[in-house]
C-alpha cells in the first residue's frame, strides 16, 4: 500500500471516477487483499480505461463554479495590489469578500452599497475622505466593486449547489479529510468505490435507478465488518444506514443528526425559493422556463438528507419525534417526453408523486407554517397503495439486496453508446439532445446514427 494510492481514492470522493477506475487502482495499490477480494474486484478492474490505454468520453468530475481569478487580477492592478497573494482567494467566497471589503474601505464603500446612482460620493465627499482620484478612476473602482460584489454572490451560490448535489450522489463523503481517510485504508476503499457507484450517471430508461451496493462493495464491507478498529464515523458518510450508525458514539450519532437536519433544511429553503406554483404536482412534469436541473439536483439532496436524518432518528431511537413533525420526500421533475414515454409503456406516475401531491410542501412542514405528522403522511400513502415504511415515509427505507456487477455504460444525455469515440463524437456532434446535428458533422453521421452505435432502449415518435 502507498499513500500516493490513498492520496488517489480520496480526490475521487470529490470527483466522478468510474467504478472500474477505483477497482483497479485499489487493486494495484493494497497487498492486503485476500485471494476472494481480489477475484471480486477483477470483475470490475478488467473494464477499467486504465488498463487499455484509453479513456472515458465521459468527465471524471462534476462541474465546479468559475472562480474569480480574472477579477482579482483586475483588483491588484486597480488598487497596487500584489496579484500572487491574492490567488488562493479565487474560489473562497469568505475570503473575497474580505479582499472586495478592503479594496471599499479605500474608496469609501460602505457594505451593500451597489446603486451607482445613489452611493457614489461628489467631488466634494471625496475630497473629504481624503480620495484623490480623478472621477474617471473613482468610478471605474466603484464599477468594479459592484460587479465582484455580485460575482461573489454567484459563486457563493453556485458552490452552495454543488455542494448540495455532492450530498444528493453520495451523502457526507465530502467531509472525511484526507488524513483521517488514510487513517483506516479499509474503511477507505469501502468507501472510494461506494462513492464511485453512487456517483454513476443516470440512465434515460424505465427502469429505476441502479442499486449502488453491488457484489464488490458487498465484499469491501464485509472486510470492515471483520476489522476490530473500522472508522464507522468515516463509513457512516457514505452508508449511513442504520446499522452502521449504530456502531457511532452517542455524541458522533448526535452531531450526524445535526448535520442532517442542516442539510435537510438548507435545501428545503432552496427548493422553496425555486418552486414553480404552476406545476401540477400529480405529474411533476417541468413547465417552460423552470430550471429542472437546479430543482431536480436540491430535490435529490434534500430526498438524500432526509434519509439519513430517519436513518439517524432510528440508531438513536428517536423515530418517536416523527410523531410531531414528519416532512415528506421531495419528487423530481420530469420531462414531457419521458413522461410519454411512461405512459406509452404503461408504468405511469411513480405512485410517490400521488403521496408528495396530497401532503403539504416539506419547506412549510419544517418551518412550522403547515402541520404534518407521521400519521398524516401513513394516511396518505394508504389512500395512494403506497408502503408508507419500505419506500421510506415514515421510516428507514430497508436495505436492498446486493446487486450483480455491471460494466458502466458511455453515455451521451443518459442514452448509452458502443464505446467511448462514438459517445465522444455524439456528444460534439450534439446528437441525442434534441436538437438538431451541428454543422461539420451531418456527413460524418451520414445523416443518421449507424445501427448498433446506440445500445439503450429508446422510445420511437409514435410513443410519443
């Protein structure tokens, strides 16, 4: 074992690594792996890009908010600062927000004044705040604030939602520092390769989504559960099921309710801003102009953070507490053509959606504007057939079963594709999107999509 390995498998819990690429890195980098492990792990690692040389058409990390280099750099030169120590602020919203308070304080910028109306000082006012400034260079300085004011609070709400959608793949796996993931390399490669199947793609199919726990995580587990010193907290961030926090201290499964519960709320304030009155809430089908993948990203880290708060009530036997205020999942949007295409194959509204329907929106739950307890949402999942406890209502969803290794598929907008230079010229092309093939590669394509490229079940027009 090296820590250049570790050092590897912990930048993936920030990232999207396939789950082959962390089978064959754990493999090639652990000699502790008993004969059964290794063969288990074999199934996935033989699949790996690593080993042939070449690539994924798909990226290996989620998409991170621009930071704000190109105005810092326009700072040190509009007021004489040294460009090199400002640097390490570009993605740190606390930070800029200090530099941006220092850069006002020379021109007599009072915090959240913006107008360039109403809040620059005359010639007068300047000359008393002892500013020598020629009122072009004033009013390029004050242009400039405003605007990394403004920059900042984008970023600060960009990575806020990067943040949530990290919690919504793969819960906590963020939190665990690097020194304390190197700390207990068996816990660690458990948790590197769950995280990389809780990060796979969704698939445009009928089907639901993928269960993360597979025979290979299955076997990383069980090696956690024979090891006497396993870090539980540290697993507990990417399987926080019940049975594992209950391993945690009093005061660990404490402080991870709380987290939670923050989680929990904070998204639920995201999603109540974000909410289009307009939707019928029956079909969750997204109406123009709604921004579906902000919601459909919050929704997921919300459903995910009340997860692992029940999973939390549960190991603290606290479930009682749901007797008082028991908010309800959250149901993605939907686009009209997969909702067609549902429809065409006779599956229909996920029955979920009729339950979500018929309970008050969670954000009003939670801030106490609207009432809804545990038998409200156990009345509504019998009105609707639903199991209010196995599709997790009112109580931890019970664990699934563990699924059979599959190969990840290249995809290109959720439809899977032969191999990756295919996917890779699809994408460019603009294929699959909707939309029609952009110019430079209709002849390529010949006009179409040769047959056998395309590997997923697809919906024809006359379905929709």
């Amino acid at each position: 074992m090296s820590t250049d390995t570790l050092a590897v498998l912990h930048a993936s819990l920030d990232g999207r690594e396939r789950p082959e690429e962390i089978a064959d890195i754990i493999l090639a980098g652990f000699d502790d792996l008993t004969g059964r492990e290794r063969a288990v792990l074999e199934r996935a690692a033989k699949h790996s890009y690593r080993r042939h040389g070449w690539y994924s058409s798909m990226y290996a990390d989620f998409a991170r908010p621009v930071g704000a280099g190109r105005q810092l750099s326009a700072l040190a030169h509009l007021f004489e600062r040294d460009e090199a120590d400002l640097a390490h602020a570009a993605v740190d919203p606390a930070e800029l927000r200090l530099i941006c308070a220092g850069a006002a304080e020379s021109i007599r910028l009072l915090p959240g004044q913006r107008s360039f109306k109403h809040d620059r000082l005359d010639r007068g006012q300047r000359a008393t705040h002892g500013i020598d400034l020629p009122k072009r260079q004033y009013n390029r300085r004050f242009r400039f604030l405003t605007r990394l004011a403004a920059k900042i609070d984008r970023l600060e709400t960009e990575l806020r939602k990067r943040e949530l959608m990290l919690v919504g793949r793969s819960g906590l796996a963020a939190d665990i520092t690097a020194d304390r993931f190197a700390a207990d390399p068996v816990a660690a490669r458990f948790v590197a390769y769950f995280v990389a199947r809780k990060n796979l793609r969704r698939q445009f199919s009928l089907s639901g989504r993928t269960n993360p726990y597979d025979k290979i995580a299955d076997v990383l587990f069980q090696r956690c559960l024979a090891e006497p010193h396993t870090d539980w907290w540290m697993v507990s961030r990417a399987y926080p099921m019940p049975d594992v926090v209950s391993r945690l201290t009093l005061e660990e499964r404490g402080a991870l309710l709380g987290r939670w519960s923050a989680l929990m709320r904070g998204a639920a304030d995201l999603l109540r801003r974000s909410w289009d009155p307009s939707v019928d809430r029956t079909t969750m089908i997204v109406r123009r102009g709604m921004d579906s993948s902000t919601w459909n990203t919050v929704a997921q880290a919300y459903n995910t953070a009340r997860a692992g708060w029940l999973n939390a009530l549960a190991a603290c036997g606290a479930l009682d507490l749901l007797d008082v205020a028991c908010p309800g999942k959250v149901m993605r949007l939907m686009a009209a053509d997969l909702a067609a295409w549902h429809r065409s194959a006779g599956s229909g509204v996920d029955p979920d959606t009729a339950v979500w329907a018929s309970l008050p929106l969670p954000w009003q739950v939670l801030s106490g504007e609207a009432a809804c307890t545990r038998e409200t949402v156990a009345a509504a999942c019998r009105t609707h057939g639903v199991d209010a406890e196995a599709r997790g209502w009112v109580a931890p969803r019970p664990t699934g079963g563990v699924a059979a290794f599959e190969p990840t598929p290249e995809l290109v907008h959720g439809v899977s594709v032969a191999d990756p230079v295919w996917a890779a010229l699809l994408r460019n092309a603009g294929a699959l999107s909707g939309k029609k093939i952009k110019p430079g590669y209709v002849h390529a394509l010949a006009g179409d999509i040769p047959a056998g490229v395309v590997t997923s079940d697809l919906p024809t027009r006359t379905e929709l």
